[in-house]
C-alpha cells in the first residue's frame, strides 16, 4: 500500500463524513462545460453542513482543506438555493491548485470532514492506489459520488438481502471467483425479474448491477467468515498485519476476475463465440478472442474478423498491457469501469489503436471530443454479431 493511499484510507476512518468520485472533464473544464468547483451530490449534503440547504436560500461557509498531507487551501463550502438552482459545490482551491488539469480527469478525489471548519484533501492517480481505497472499503466503482459507509455496513433493500444471505449460507469459506459471481447475478436477477431480454437490451445497465451487487455480497461473505477472527484479541501485531493483508488482497484479486466472469455471461447471453486466456504468441493470454484461439492460429482466418478484448476495472496505468497480447489483431479493444481519463492518455490510446469500451452511462465523463471514439457495451456486442454472423459455421464451430 503507497503512503497517499494509506493516507486517504486512515483519513477516512477517522472522519465524520467522507465523500469520493472519479475527477470528470467538467471539473477540469475539458469538455467546454467548466464548472465552478467540484459539485456535491444532495445525498452527501452532510459532507457540507450538518443540515441541508433551504431552497429559497444560498448559504456558504470557509474551511480549510489540507491536501495529500502536504499543503492547504481556504475553500469554500456553499449551497445554492435561489430561483432555479438547488446544489452543493466546494469552490475556491487557489490558482495554482495542482488537481483541475486534464491529466487529473479519471482520478479519484477523496474528501473526508473532521470538524465543520477542518478537513483533509486527497486525489489518486494511479490504478493500484485506487484499488487499494476501493478495496479496503469494499467499494465498487459504481459506487462512488455518495458518501462513503465509513463502517463497511450493507443497507441493500429486502428482497435482496434475503437472497444474498441464502447464498452465503451455504458456504464456510469464500466459493472460487466464478462461483461468487455467478451467486451475484443469480440474486439479482431473480430480485429484480432480469429476463433474458434485458441482456440483450441493457447489457451496460445489467453489468454495472451485477458488479454492485457482487461487492454487497462480497460483504455478506465477509462478515461470515471473519466474524470469529475479528471477535477474539490477535495474538501479535504480525497476526493482525497477516488477516489484514489476506482481507485487502483477496477483495483486489477477486474485483478483476469477477469483472471478466460477468462479461463472459453477457456475450454468452448474447450468442457471441469468444474464448477466455486463449494463448497468442509468447504465451500471451489476452482477457477475451472473439471467436476463439483456434481460430487466431489458423492463418487462413481473416485477421480483420478477429477482435481482442481486455478487461481492467482501472486502466490509468494497465492499458498498455493490452496492446502487446495479440500480434495479428491491429485494433484493439478494452473494456473498463474507469470514469473519465485524460485527453494526453486518450490520444496515446488512439495512436496506439486501442478502443475503450465503457458502461454507456460513463462516457460522457470523458473529454467530449473523444467521446464519438468510445463504444459502450451494446455497441462492441453489435460489432462483434456483426462479424461472426457472415463468417462460415465451420471457421466458429469447432
């Protein structure tokens, strides 16, 4: 764990309220929308002031807000009640303020209230740091721009709360990945009444409530098999070092697979043929061959009807792991929970002939001039139905 990582993650343990979301291009002003601060959601009103704004009335108080443990700015906290408007922001971080430039778009900005006037600052630039806070407060990345359950507790509506606990009831230990994510989507599909239809129609919608619903019985799980470790004394500090370490690495190992698992549901769903780690060249083991390894190693398959997909929650810094998987694949493609990147690393991407691939709801969090050149999830199935449907049965159907 990196020392602003930690950082972040005690800041927050520590605090009477705490808040985080991706930095977006409307933050920085690179979608020409600049706005003026970072803008509160009401749900995280308490992050502001102990009682939520009148509408009617504006209201605002100054703070200081300490940043990565190293320097300070006097903000402002304000509410916007007058005429038309009704919204939270923090404004005022100073003309020299490091984190509103366009490499910070996709970054994750962290704030955490200790008093009404003291709070501390922090912004996480890279994956693993990222996934360290995800992890250790059992976040999905879905889940960001709400306040953060400081006490990990799981508030999921009844129906499926029963369902989730069903599931982990049969278990005395963590099931495999595969098995944990197919629990997830089992409960909530069968909640919320998913037919095969919505995986065909909203696949983007679908996935993102399937990885919800996996962190929320990843929780579940949990509570159940660390309810006797954590309710008796550790034995040494090296004891509590190990459990803690085992908790955080499991939860980071476990949120990429599980990503990959729901994805293969999807196209399977959607009569796609693919291949998971088929091997290429070097044994290289790329997330996802559409239509299969077979194919890949038969030179007489048309190398523009092949297509590579990788799967990354994060991609800030893994992107390029894509890029050197397959040989004959030209363009491409990655798919990733990421919110929002930097117009320099996205005009890396498309000079290096990679196409993101991102829930639809997430692509207007990216630089607006980039985003005609970002599929969402039903449009990569449409591609790939596309170039499978003329190929003959005989090259897709071993």
């Amino acid at each position: 764990m990196s020392e602003i990582s930690n950082a972040a993650i005690q800041s927050v343990r520590q605090s009477r309220a705490a808040w985080c979301r991706f930095i977006t291009g409307n933050d920085t002003g690179t979608t020409g929308s600049h706005q003026a601060g970072f803008y509160i959601p009401k749900c995280a009103s308490a992050l502001l002031f102990d009682e939520p704004g009148r509408k009617g009335e504006n209201k605002e108080k100054t703070v200081q807000i300490k940043w990565q443990d190293d320097f300070t700015t006097e903000s402002c906290m304000k509410y916007y009640g007058q005429r038309t408007r009704n919204e939270y922001r923090i404004t005022r971080f100073g003309r020299n303020f490091p984190f509103l430039q366009d490499e910070n778009v996709g970054d994750l900005l962290i704030i955490a209230k200790f008093t009404e006037e003291d709070y501390a600052g922090y912004v996480l630039s890279s994956d693993e740091d990222i996934d360290e806070f995800f992890a250790y407060f059992n976040l999905a990345p879905d889940e960001t721009n709400q306040l953060i359950d400081i006490d990990g507790s799981v508030k999921p509506d009844e129906k499926i709360a029963q369902l989730l606990q069903s599931f982990v009831a049969q278990f005395n230990n963590f099931p495999e990945t595969r098995q944990m994510a197919q629990g997830a989507r089992d409960c909530y599909n069968n909640a919320y009444g998913i037919a095969e239809n919505a995986l065909r129609n909203k696949p983007d919608e679908v996935l993102l409530n399937w990885v919800d619903t996996e962190y929320r019985l990843f929780k579940c799980m949990e509570e159940k098999v660390y309810a006797d470790v954590i309710s008796k004394p550790f034995g040494s500090i090296e004891a509590f070092v190990q459990t803690a370490n085992e908790v955080l690495n499991r939860r980071k190992s476990r949120a990429g697979k599980s990503l990959e698992h729901h994805l293969a549901d999807i196209f399977t769903h959607n009569e796609l043929v693919f291949e998971e780690q088929a091997i290429t060249e070097d044994n290289k083991k790329p997330d996802f061959l559409f239509p299969n390894g077979e194919c890949y190693h038969n030179m007489q398959f048309p190398a523009d009807d092949l297509i590579v997909l990788g799967a990354k929650t994060t991609c800030k810094d893994r992107w390029r792991q894509v890029l050197t998987e397959a040989d004959r694949v030209d363009v491409k493609y990655l798919f990733t929970l990421q919110q929002g990147i930097s117009k320099n690393q996205l005009k890396e991407m498309h000079d290096s002939r990679l196409t993101l691939v991102v829930p639809h709801k997430y692509i207007a969090s990216f630089p607006q001039e980039y985003q005609s050149e970002i599929s969402d999830l039903k449009r990569f199935i449409s591609l790939v139905r596309q170039k499978q449907e003329h190929l003959p049965k005989h090259y897709i159907l071993f």
